[in-house]
C-alpha cells in the first residue's frame, strides 16, 4: 500500500484525510473486480454507476445540486484522481470525465441547465463529455472550425467535427465548443449542452489508444440545439473552456501522481523479492540510486501539484501557472519514475499483465490531453512575463 504521509502536509484538512483514506479502502476494494480493459465501454458505465452509486461522484458537483461541497473543492478532486489512478486508470479516467464534462455548467450554466444536468452526473445515472478538439484544433482552440449559426430565433445549428472526445460514443451529453461569431479568433466561440440522440450528431468513429478508453470523431451535421443550451454567453467559450482548464488541469497532475506512487510501489516490492547475485536486487547502489530518484520525483510531483490545488481552494480567482507547473511537471516525472519501474522489473517490465507494463501505457497520454507539455511551458512563460511586466510598472 502506498505511502500516505503526505496527507499530514499543511495542504489538507481533517476532511480530505477522512476522504482520502475512506476512497482508498473502497478503490482497493471495488475496482479490480470492475474492470476488464478488453470491453472499456461497459467498464466506464459499470465504473460510474458505482461511483455515482457510493457517493463519490458528488465531488464533481456543488452541493446545491447534490454534491459535496459549495463548490469544487480542487483538493478533493485532486485526491481522489490519485487515489482512483493508484488501482486503475480506467477508475480515475471515469471519475475525471464526469467533472470535466459538468465543469462548465457548474462555472457557467444558468439555473436550468445545472438543475437538469448536475444531479444525475453526481449519482452515476448519466455519464458527460467535454468536445472541445478538432482534427486541426487542438492545442491552438482559437483555430477552431466546427460552427454555430443562428437557426430561427431560439435555435442554434452546429456543423463540424470534434475529434479525441472522451467518452464519445457512450456518453448521454456533450458540452460542444463552436464558433459562433461574435469576433475573430478566440473570442468568437461558445459552448452549447448537446443531448446525444440529437439528430445530426453522429459518432464517425470510435479512436483505439495505447491504454484503451472511450475515445470517438464526433460529427456534427446541421444538429439543431436551443438556445437555451448555451453555456455562459455568447462569446464567451473560449472562456468557459479555459476557467474549466484551470479548474482540472491540476487534477490530471494528481492523475499521474496516482500512477507514479504505483510504479513506485511496484518497484519496491520487486526489489525487495528478486534476487540477484545471491542478494535483494534492492541492494544493489544502482537499484537504490533508482529508487531514490523515483521517490523525490514523487513528492516533488505532489508538493506542485498540491500547492495549485490549495491555491485555488483558497479563493484564487486565476491559478494558470500554478496548476500548468502541476500538470507539466507531475506527467513528466511519472513518465520518468514510470520508465525506471519496468527498468528495475527488467524483462518482466515489458510483459503484458505486469502492472508497470499497464502504467507505461497509462501515463504517456497525461502527458499530452489537457495541454501538452510543450503548450503548458508556453503557458508558465507568458504568465512569468506578464507579472514581471505588472512588477516593473510599480
């Protein structure tokens, strides 16, 4: 079992310490026996039922509306993410899609929408996505091409193709980012609720990755959606996609933390039992000098992503930067302490079956969703300038 120190970190309340240690037991209880990565789809619905079942998933939405707290408790998601992602990364990827894919209506929607969305998501009973990529849109969302056209006086008509959505193909809704033309660029788009049996959405095809998960080409042909669908204003998109961003970008860092402290773990045990040379691989100076990179990897990964996640807990209205360093860097040390897992495992590493085998494919795509790390170095710049630049006015 994994190493829980670092709830006693100032990070943390006596809530979260009692709802990492209640998840943790339930999670290594619960999800092995759910999970069968050869049929993912009804993996994922099994997995939300059970979550929405036990309560789980009312961390993804406020209280008001069934949830857990007044309004997303960063932490709390943060947690469960890494508590979720040490047994399974088909766990986490369930309980992650269920608040992305409400996180807009939560920040943004009107009464209506939140009302007819948010409790169903929290108990398990439907299942939401977040459509924001597109074939030549996916890191520059400014060059997004799917269309929003105005269809009588109360209806919008969407037309185009999103593509690398989570959940597509079972998911019952769909917050869809088009352009909608109030300005060029960025500033032209909004977000729209669609309902997934609405005519002219389509799955063109499902996307098979290295660790298999829902992932589908969704096509948009003359699908009218109301108005009254609309997230946030009109224009205000780009907006609503990027204040949910911020809210989750820390949390995918948790995501690989999660997997980190496994491979870690894993190692560990597999140090401790094999031997070589007539001694615990373990004693080894390069086995041990392995190990020690691994474990401050792990907590360097944890302290960053952590602070981000306090940092918006404590009423932050922006943590761009703080929450790009947790993403980047927490996906990038897993891969690192993911790497030197299946090197310590040697031939077994590479075996399928192995759990550092799964967790080599795991990590690989926190690396790039929600912001690869090259656009999240780009981030971290342009906020470091920006406040040098708000400094030197002073």
């Amino acid at each position: 079992m994994t190493d829980t120190s670092f709830l006693s970190w100032p990070f943390f309340e006596a809530h979260h310490r009692q709802f990492a240690q209640t998840l943790r037991d339930w999670a290594a209880r619960e999800v092995r026996s759910v999970v069968d990565h050869h049929d993912v789809d009804a993996s994922c619905r099994d997995l939300v039922r059970r979550l929405g079942e036990a309560g789980w998933l009312r961390a993804v939405v406020p209280q008001t509306y069934g949830g857990l707290s007044p309004t997303f408790d960063v932490r709390t998601l943060c947690l469960a993410r890494e508590t979720l992602a040490y047994q399974d990364g088909l766990a986490d990827f369930a309980f992650a899609m269920q608040g992305l894919g409400t996180g807009p209506i939560t920040l943004f929607g009107s009464e209506a929408l939140k009302e007819r969305y948010l409790p169903p998501v929290a108990r398990g009973e439907a299942i939401a996505a977040f459509a924001l990529s597109e074939p030549e849109a996916g890191s520059d969302v400014a060059a997004m091409s799917t269309t929003a056209v105005p269809d009588g006086p109360d209806h919008v008509r969407l037309d185009g193709v999103k593509t690398w959505i989570s959940n597509g193909g079972i998911a019952d809704h769909y917050v869809v980012f088009a352009r909608s033309g109030e300005a060029p660029g960025a500033k032209g788009l909004s977000a729209y609720v669609v309902e997934a049996q609405t005519p002219g959405l389509t799955i063109e095809n499902r996307i098979d990755v290295i660790a298999p998960h829902p992932l589908a080409t969704l096509r948009f042909e003359g699908c009218r959606v109301p108005l009254s669908q609309r997230v946030g204003g009109p224009g205000e998109g780009f907006k609503v996609a990027m204040a949910t961003l911020d809210v989750f970008r820390s949390t995918v860092g948790a995501a690989a933390l999660g997997l980190a402290r496994r491979a870690l773990d894993e190692a560990l045990r597999h140090a401790s039992s094999r031997n070589l040379f007539g001694a615990p691989l373990g004693d080894l100076q390069l086995t041990q000098a392995a190990l020690a990179d691994m474990a401050t990897g792990v907590d360097s990964a944890a302290l960053l992503v952590y602070r981000a996640a306090w940092t918006k807990d404590q009423g932050a209205e922006r943590v761009t930067r703080e929450a790009a360093m947790a993403k980047m860097h927490a996906t990038e040390e897993a891969q690192r302490v993911i790497d030197k897992a299946v090197q310590i495992f040697g031939g077994l590493g590479v075996t399928k079956g192995v759990k550092v085998e799964e967790l080599y494919r795991e990590i690989r795509a926190l690396r790039i969703y929600e912001g690869a790390t090259e656009v999240q170095k780009i981030v971290i710049a342009r906020e470091l300038l920006k406040m040098h630049a708000q400094r030197s006015n002073f």
